[in-house]
C-alpha cells in the first residue's frame, strides 16, 4: 500500500533530488559520467564534480557537442547525463540526441532542470513547455518526470539502471515531497496513489501536489477518485489507462503544452482501447511569460480548483 507524506509538506526542488542522487551513483559506479553544460551549480550536479571529479565533464556553452560527447563516451561502456537546461536539452540537442543517441540506441541519458513553467521569472525563453513532447516521437527514447524529491531520486537511480537513452525533467522551484521515502518506482509503471469509480484524474511531476489535493477535495464532496501518477509518459502504462477508461471519465494534469505531452499520450490509448471522455489541463498552447510560478499556473488553468472543477464537470 502506498504511504504518502502529511501536509504540510516539505518543499524541494526536483534538481536537487538530482543532484544528491547522481553523486552517490558516481561513488557507487565509476562508470557513471555527467557532462555538463557550464551550469553544473544551477542544474545540482556541482557535488557529483565535487565528489569524483574525474568521472565529470564540462564542454562549457555547447549542448550540441554535450550529447556527442556523450554518446562517444557511452560506446567505451560508460554511463553520461547530459545535464543542462529542459529548453536547450531538447531543442538545441534534439538532432544530435536523434541521430547520434537514440538512433544507435546508446546508453545515454539526458537530465534537465527548469522543466516547464518552474523557471517562473526568467520567461518563456527558459520555459521548456514542449520538451517531453520532443522526445515521446524519437524511438527508444523514454521520457520521464518525477512528483517530488523521492520520486525523482528513486527514477534517477533506475534510469541509470536501464540500458538505453533516457529524458529525465526536473524543476528549478521547490515542490511538496508528498512521497515517504521508502516509496519504490518502477519505469513505465504508473503509481496509483487513490483508488476510485467516478472520475479518474492522471497527473505528472509537480501536477501531482495538486492533482493529490484536488482528489481530496472531491472525495470530501462525496466524488470517488481514482489518481495516478503518470511519471512515464513514454513507455506510457497502456493497462492503467485502460483501467481508467472503465469509469468512462479521465482528467489528464501536466506542467506541459497539452499538445504531445501526458495528456496527449493518454488520449492516443484512450482513442485505440476505450470509449472515454478525456478533459486536457495543462499548458493552452502558449508559450510563457516572466511572472510567478505559481501565476503561470493559474494563467492556464492548473490549478487545484480548475481540476476539481473540470472533474465534477464531467459527472
């Protein structure tokens, strides 16, 4: 059974979850490397150069040769992050990481702060709004984000685990820890926090928090809810959502254009394995604008209430 944290919650920063976990896999395993792109004190992994600095690298200011390097480093049996920023992880070195990583199916994997709107005041220009989006399309790549801090450590340390190329999105601003730490994850496995038959709400990275306190919410009203968290949106766990697809009514929540991302994924099983309706709360296809995080939220619509409300509107 599931044990979740008591509000109020601790607050971290997914990055940091990162970090802490990164250093201890680089003392445990010398063939782990990180290759930095010269923001090795903003992306957390500043610790990991500290703690075994001959298994680090930076390129400086050139995410392009980062994923290159990478994937020649991963030829020699070793195991990189690229760790850089979600907007330049995704777009800057998306043909390098097509061509170079996930066509030849290396064992590379690319760690990115500031998924989102989490980058808040820096604007648009650092909010990565479309980079799981990116990825879902490139074949063997796996796309994931995780809740809170112990979610996070916990898919860092299987993704390095797992042969293969792997997309890992983290925040720049605190979340709620909502997970106990013993809490295990598994890649492609959804994590059914609440059962329920009336509305099913699937929510991703720092949605979570709200799409948990929304559920409660409903419940408190009389509404059954069943509640995932979809961490990996690509392998996407097709049986969850076929489950989901027996109560007939699912809201998707994510910190992501609601274009190519968790919402999109869902509704591409939904329309091949279930006769659902399906209610998208994400980013509306904008890009962002320097403001508080927590405003950027409610400019699109994620935010406890909109959930609650999008919810009941469907029963």
């Amino acid at each position: 059974m599931i044990v979740l944290n008591k509000a109020p919650y601790e607050q971290k920063a997914t990055r940091e979850a990162f970090g802490d976990e990164i250093a201890e896999l680089g003392k445990e395993n010398k063939d782990i490397m990180v290759v930095d792109a010269d923001i090795g004190g903003s992306c957390k992994t500043t610790k990991f150069m500290n703690t075994v600095p001959k298994q680090h690298v930076n390129v400086g200011i050139a995410e392009q040769n980062a994923a290159g390097m990478a994937a020649g480093l991963s030829t020699t049996g070793k195991i990189p992050f690229v760790s850089t920023y979600a907007v330049f992880g995704s777009l800057r070195m998306a043909e390098q990481v097509r061509q170079e990583v996930c066509y030849p199916n290396l064992n590379v994997k690319i760690a990115c702060s500031h998924g989102g709107l989490t980058p808040a005041n820096d604007g648009g220009s650092h909010q990565a709004i479309e980079d799981m989006g990116v990825y879902r399309t490139i074949p063997n790549m796996r796309v994931i984000m995780g809740a809170d801090y112990h979610a996070t450590r916990k898919l860092v340390r299987q993704a390095a685990e797992t042969y293969g190329p792997v997309y890992l999105r983290f925040t720049r601003d605190k979340v709620p820890v909502i997970y106990n730490e013993n809490e295990e994850f598994e890649i492609g496995k959804a994590k059914q926090i609440k059962n329920g038959n009336d509305v099913a709400i699937i929510a991703n990275g720092d949605t979570v928090c709200l799409a948990l306190e929304a559920a409660e919410i409903l419940e408190s009203k009389g509404v059954s809810v069943k509640l995932l968290d979809m961490h990996t949106i690509k392998p996407i766990d097709r049986e969850a959502i076929i489950e989901c697809t027996k109560i007939g009514k699912i809201v998707t929540v994510e910190d992501h254009n609601i274009l190519n991302g968790l919402g999109s994924a869902v509704s591409d099983v939904v329309a091949e394995e279930g006769n659902t309706k399906v209610r998208r709360i994400g980013v509306q296809d904008r890009f962002g604008e320097s403001a508080p995080y927590e405003k950027l939220l409610e400019i699109n619509g994620i935010t406890v209430e909109n959930i609650v409300d999008t919810a009941e509107g469907m029963i």
